[in-house]
C-alpha cells in the first residue's frame, strides 16, 4: 500500500510539474509592471531607425523586471555591473543586431541579435525566442496570455492612385530612391496587452496595448493616442516617463488582391489620414511578430509542485 500511494505522489508531482510549465493556460497570467517606453532617438548617434533594438531593449527590461531570474539581461556580461535601459538599447544594436543609424536593422538580424543577446548573457536555457509571420490574433493574444515578451513588426504602406494597389513605403522615415516594395523596411513596437471588448474568435475588432519607441512626445508624429502616462524605474534606477497606445486591428481578407489578407493596425498612419472621412490612402500592416518565452527556474516548479503535493497530504 505504501509503495502505491509512493507512486501516486511520484505520478501527482510530475503531473504538476507539466501543468506548469505548460504553455497553455487557462488564465491570463497578471502583468506587474509596465512596459518601458525608451525612445529610439535617445542618442544622437543612433539616428531615425534604431526602433529594433529601442523596441527589444524595452522588452528585455521589461523581462528583468517582471521575472527576477532573468535578471542578467540587464547586466553587463550576464553578471557585472547593472545596465540601464538606454544601456542595453545601445548594446543591442552596435554589438548584435548590426543596427544602421541610417537604414536600420534587417528582420534577420533583429532574431538573430536577440538570440545571440540571450545567449551571452547566460539565459538560452531560461528564454524561448519564437517568430511568427503575420501574426494572428489568436496567436498574439496566447503569447500576452503566458506572460510573454512580444514585439510586432509594421510596414508602412500607400495607396498606388494610378492601379489602386498598396505598396510599402518603409518606416518612420519615407525611403528614397528605392524601388517601391524593395528594402523599404519597417517599424517595430512592444506589445503591453491586447483588448478584447467583444470577446469574439474573430480576427477582427480588437484592439492592441503598445508602446512605440518612436514617439518622442504624447501625440507623436503618426497619430498616436497615448491614453496612459507612467515612470518605469530601470535596472539602474533611471526614470522613465512612459506612454501607452492602443489601437484597433483590423484584417482585410482580399487587401492585396483575392484571397491575400492583411491584419492592419487602423488609424495609425499620421494626423490627416483618419478621422476627416477622407479615404484611406496610408495604412500598416503588422506582419511579423517576435516573443521571448521566459523558463521557470526548477526551483520555482518544484516549489509549487511540493505546495501540490502538501495539499494532498493535508487533504488526506
């Protein structure tokens, strides 16, 4: 009898064990603290285009402060002295995502900055980099869910007038001399949330939390609406007056022709181009998203899992 109830508990712990760290979840996980909003003209050296690593910068921040083992994120070498935001910002681009102040950072290395980031910092056991191309809502809603780190890339397009087709036309800046749709880049954000209000399956009619790190004041050169105003305290000590954003996502099932959808961030393309009940000539596109899933320590798991088991013994 003894070595049956032995085996219960041996077959309870495990089972604990998985339900935990399973990335399915019945409940939201709650968020303590804000995202970050570190702009990405805070030094003068990183130019118009240092939105990969200001937008992966405030992400990683984000992360120390939400889950305390990963902590070396925000320090030098995985274990010197504490970075500040700014700090981190600045490492990422010069040191592993090859950012250009000019022309900004290729898709590419914005994941393969991040991983190898994580990687030097001692927490590749401890963090899940996943990417998804045109990320659904249902997608992006499970990674909020879990707690995860996401940040979403935009591209920026207009409307052809002569043959009424959409084509790229970068990010915060306009490129010049490329061929329409070649190179033109992007822009990246970091997602604090995702609003549901309808509470529906549909990709369509809900409403994304972010922060932009090309916002340099509370309305911001593309029509921002910040509706919340906060200072995050980073890992060294340095305040950071922060907003927040929120707009609706829409998916259109034939934007690119018969067929080829887009899921489009409405209303965020510049004072003038909504509201006036003007036709839409200016619209983004998310079309790429990037989470960080962050590893309970062991401890952590077998901390809960041995609660489990005390509630069986209690119960018994």
């Amino acid at each position: 009898m003894k070595t049956k109830c032995s085996f219960l508990r041996m077959m309870l712990l495990t089972l604990i064990v998985l339900l935990i760290s399973t990335p399915v979840l019945a409940q939201p996980i709650p968020r303590k603290n804000k995202m970050p909003d570190i702009p990405q003209d805070l030094r003068p050296e990183w130019g118009d285009n240092w939105c990969a690593p200001t937008a992966v910068g405030n992400s990683f921040v984000w992360l120390a402060k939400e889950y305390p083992w990963l902590d070396p994120l925000v320090k030098a070498g995985g274990n010197g002295v504490p970075l500040s935001g700014e700090d981190v910002v600045n490492v990422l681009g010069r040191l592993y995502m090859e950012t250009d102040p000019a022309t900004g950072t290729h898709d590419a290395n914005t994941l393969k900055g991040k991983i190898e980031y994580i990687k030097m910092h001692g927490l590749q056991d401890k963090i899940i980099v996943e990417t998804m191309a045109k990320p659904s809502k249902e997608w992006i809603k499970e990674q909020i869910d879990k707690g995860q780190d996401v940040e979403v890339g935009l591209t920026y397009l207009a409307l052809d007038a002569n043959n009424g087709t959409w084509r790229p036309i970068g990010g915060h800046v306009e490129t010049r001399g490329n061929i329409p749709g070649e190179g033109v880049g992007g822009h990246i954000i970091s997602l604090s949330g995702i609003i549901d209000p309808y509470e529906s399956e549909s990709d369509t009619d809900y409403i994304l939390k972010f922060t932009d790190p090309g916002r340099d004041d509370l309305t911001g050169d593309y029509g921002c609406i910040a509706h919340e105003q906060y200072l995050f305290t980073d890992a060294a000590g340095i305040d950071i007056p922060c907003t927040e954003s929120t707009y609706n996502v829409i998916f259109e099932p034939d934007f690119y022709g018969a067929g080829k959808g887009a899921y489009l961030l409405n209303g965020y393309q510049g004072p003038g181009d909504f509201g006036r009940g003007e036709e839409r000539i200016l619209r983004t596109e998310i079309d790429i998203a990037w989470s960080e899933s962050p590893i309970p320590e062991p401890a952590t798991l077998m901390l809960l899992a041995c609660g489990g088991l005390a509630l069986l013994r209690k119960r018994k």
